[in-house]
C-alpha cells in the first residue's frame, strides 16, 4: 500500500492547525485541507469515480489546486493536471488521450477565460461524464459555466478512508509539453512521485523555525508539484500560492511571508534581479535556498544572484518523465556553477549515441536515467515508449558532457542544436557569451533555415535598461569572440520573448 496522498494526510495528523497554505490574506491549516481533500474523494466515488479512473485539473496556483489533487489521489485515482494556458480543442485532446472520466476547471478570470475553455473542451471530449466548476469567487455556489465545486460538496461527508493503491499504480499523468508532436502523457506511479518529495525533502536542511516556500511555478507542471507542494507538505511546511510570476510582487511576497525556499526557472531569476538592479527592489533576507532548474541557467545570471543575495544559487536537472528531479548540485559536495550536479539517490545517469550504446568519458553525448523516478512509460503510446525506454534507461533528448567528478553539463536539446555548414552548434553556448556583454540582458538564440548553410544562427536580444547597442555592432563583437561558424549572423532586438507557462523561452516560436 502506497498513496501520494499520504503527504497531506501525515502533516494533517501530525500538525492539523499548523499553517499549509497563504493565498492573499487566507491562511489554511492542514486540517481544513485534508478534509476538503476528504469531501472531494468522497463526491468522485458518490458519482462512480474510483481506482484507476483519470480526473483532469485546470487550475492556476489557487488553494483549489491541493483540494482537488489530494482528493483525487485518495479516491484511487489518478490526476491529469493541464497546463491552463491550453484552448479548448488542446483540453478536449487532453481529456480524450488521458480518457479523464472528470473535469475540474477554475473559471477563469477576463485575462484568462479557462472556464469557458474548458467547458468547450469539455463538451467536445467524448468518454469525460463530469465539469465541476471551481469558482473564481470563494465558496460561490453558481456558475454561468455548470456546476460548482462548493454547490457539488454540499452535504457529502468529510469522512472517507482513502483507496489502498499500489506503489506502481499511476498517481499523476503529466502531460509534456510537445515540442515534438502532439503532447504525450507520462504516466508516473506513487513510488516514482512519493521518493521524488523524499528526496527533494532530504537534500535540504529543514530550518529551526520551520520552512516557508513560495509556489510560483506552476503546480500543474511536475517542477512546482514535487518540489514545491509535495516537498513541503511532506516537511509540514507553509506554500505561498502565487498564480502569476511578476518579479517585484515576488520579492514583496518572499519578504512578506518570510520565505526561506524558492524555486524557479532561470527567467524569474533574472526578471527578480533586473527589478533590484533597475529600482532598487529590496532583496529579501529570509531566503536560504534557491533552486533553479526547467531550463539551463545563464552564468551571467548565477554570478550576479550569489552578488545580490549572498548565497548561490543551486542547479538540478530533470523531465516530466523522471518526475522530475534527476540530479543536483547537492549541499555536502561543492557546487559547480553551470553543471546539473550529480544524480540524485537511487538515480544513474550515463551518456549514450544515437544508437543506445554507451559514451565513456566527457562526451558529448545524450544523457540517459535509470532508477525509481522513471516513467512507466506514455499513456497508451507504446511504441513512443519503446522508442525512449530501454532496459529501464530514459533517454532524455539533452545532449551534455560529463566531468572527471561526475559533475554533468547541459549543451544543448539535441533538437535545438543547429547544424552550420555542417557544423555543430549549440545555442546556449553562444547564449551564454553573449550576455558577458554589458548591453545583453537576455538572449536566445535558434537556427533558421539557410539555402547554402542548411541553417543560419541568429540571435533574439532583450537590451539592459538604457542601452543603445545596434545590431551591427553587436555582430562585430560576437565575431570576436566566437569561432567563425557559431558567431550569429542576425541579430533581432525584442522587448520581450515568448515563453511556455512555466517560464521556458519557446524557442520554436522564433524559428
């Protein structure tokens, strides 16, 4: 017997008034989750949902979001959580492939209209029975959209005994984002998800007064769910809701709440420390870890924060598939800044070709994971599975290198590297040169189609406040200090980049 839920239900036992949640000026104890959690269990098997069935979520970083999810996982069934930035037809594909049987969707705001979204979706996908609305007004009992969470939870009983699953029974199908076709669902069991929170939780030092973390990523994606809610809810600790990143009200938040744990992708760490440089935000004191992972971090941006708050920041490494954490620069070892650290417990990591077979030495080659964070494989995809499992190895489509340590170093996605006159070329190697110049404050850079080359580079800029750099010049200084076939031969300057909802730069909208 083995359920996710169990790191609500222990803390809710253990500590029930202890403080689990800040949104605004709500504070929410550990009590009053697990017995909503409870409710919700028991409304799912009073409309003959149970072991094994999928129920969706569409829900920003909202108290809503461990209602439903720990109330899922102690009915016996598992949680597809969807990203909420998804229209309609995504959500209906969604429901569709996972074969949700429900849907729990926030209604949504003028900004971001996910009830109608996901009513849309919803009507649209064939096998899924049930719409519960979570309203966008606390315990509001209608909605214009169907029926509402509070109005459905109305009498059902707070008692409720949750389901015995098995440890290989799938608690949490997360859906990747798709960069490659259509999105597929890694189907992640409670062992695979509950030793991820074990980990997570024993590679920190716990604070004498208790810990506080400031969920900003995304709970949908498997970063925020497991190191962040279900890390601290194993510790007994205080998540501060946050559903949007802006990096300011970030900072103000951190102070506010005194929050000594933050995670986050290497966008949000430069948006917190361009808003203390450009406005002298206050940098807060309580802060004692930050980690950093979804995306490699600029050194630049590594630098610069060890400057500003005093301590650095700590990289790991790992994928939706791997649920997620694989390695980290772990406390008790010395950091390496701009390497992914070590495999974490219980984890192995190696370097292979094309063809499976194993790189000895630096690389570089693709990283492949063995051990109890892998996948059991793409929901009803397996031949996509056969293609990416082998003898318990997932390989992982990142190319890296390796030290004499056994420290490893991201290069590239092996998809985004571009191929110049046959020529390798890895944009975050050129990304990280260019903003050692004072005038780059953000760069990415993609390879565009070329009629002799096969593919051009070219490099998107974001500016620092105040600086008036032209793209030739620019071009003249990467040509310095870059080797001739990397050195990009465009440059285009942007206010801003496009990025995924969990703060990635989305490179194929620039190709």
């Amino acid at each position: 017997m083995l359920n996710l839920s169990v790191v609500l239900e222990d803390s809710a036992r253990n500590n029930p008034d202890g403080t689990a949640i800040v949104f605004g000026d709500m504070r929410l104890p550990y009590g009053m989750i697990d017995t909503v959690a409870r409710q919700v269990a028991s409304l799912l098997v009073s409309r003959g949902i149970g072991k094994g069935d999928k129920v969706a979520l569409a829900c920003p970083n909202l108290p809503y979001f461990p209602f439903v999810y720990f109330g899922i996982l102690k009915a016996g069934a598992t949680v597809v959580p969807l990203n909420v930035l998804l229209q309609g037809r995504e959500i209906a594909y969604h429901l569709d492939d996972s074969d949700a049987k429900a849907l729990f969707c926030f209604e949504g705001s003028p900004e971001l209209p996910l009830g109608e979204r996901g009513k849309a979706g919803f009507e649209a996908a064939d096998g899924c029975e049930h719409f519960f609305v979570l309203p966008a007004t606390a315990l509001a009992t209608e909605s214009p959209y169907g029926e509402t969470v509070w109005a459905a939870l109305n009498g059902v009983p707070a008692e409720f005994e949750t389901v015995q699953t098995a440890p290989e029974d799938t608690a949490v199908i997360l859906y990747t984002s798709g960069t490659t076709g259509q999105p597929k669902g890694a189907e992640l069991s409670h062992q695979n998800m509950l030793m991820n929170a074990l980990i997570s939780d024993r590679m920190f030092p716990r604070s004498e007064g208790g810990d506080t973390y400031l969920a900003v990523l995304p709970l949908f994606h498997s970063f925020g769910q497991t190191t962040i809610m279900n890390t601290a809810f194993m510790r007994g600790s205080t998540v501060v809701l946050m559903p949007r990143f802006e990096p300011g009200e970030a900072l103000e938040l951190m102070r506010k709440e005194n929050v000594t744990t933050f995670a986050g992708v290497p966008t949000m760490y430069w948006g917190m420390l361009t808003k203390i440089h450009a406005e002298g935000a206050e940098v807060p004191r309580s802060l004692k870890v930050a980690v950093a992972g979804g995306a490699s971090s600029p050194v630049e941006v590594l630098r610069d924060f060890e400057q500003t708050f005093g301590f650095g920041i700590l990289e790991g490494y790992g994928l939706s598939e791997t649920s997620p954490v694989a390695s980290f620069n772990q406390l008790g070892r010395p950091t390496k800044p701009g390497t992914i650290g070590t495999p974490v417990w219980g984890v192995e990591m190696k370097l292979i070709d094309s063809e499976w077979k194993t790189i000895e030495g630096e690389g570089p080659g693709e990283i492949a994971i063995r051990g109890h964070n892998v996948m059991k494989g793409y929901y009803g995809r397996p031949e996509a599975t056969a293609e990416v499992l082998d003898d318990g190895w997932f390989r992982t489509g990142d190319i890296a290198t390796r030290d004499a340590d056994g420290y490893y170093a991201i290069i590239d996605r092996a998809k985004d590297m571009i191929i110049r006159g046959g020529f390798n070329v890895y944009p975050r190697e050129l990304e990280e040169v260019l903003m050692t110049h004072e005038a780059v404050s953000l760069a990415a850079v993609v390879g565009v189609p070329h009629a002799s080359h096969g593919e051009e580079v070219k490099a998107y800029v974001i500016r620092t406040a105040g600086s008036a750099v032209t793209e030739d010049e620019l071009i003249a200084w990467a040509k310095e200090n870059m080797a001739a076939y990397k050195y990009p031969r465009i440059i285009e300057f942007r206010d801003a980049l496009p990025m995924t909802a969990t703060g990635k730069i989305l490179k194929r909208e620039l190709r």
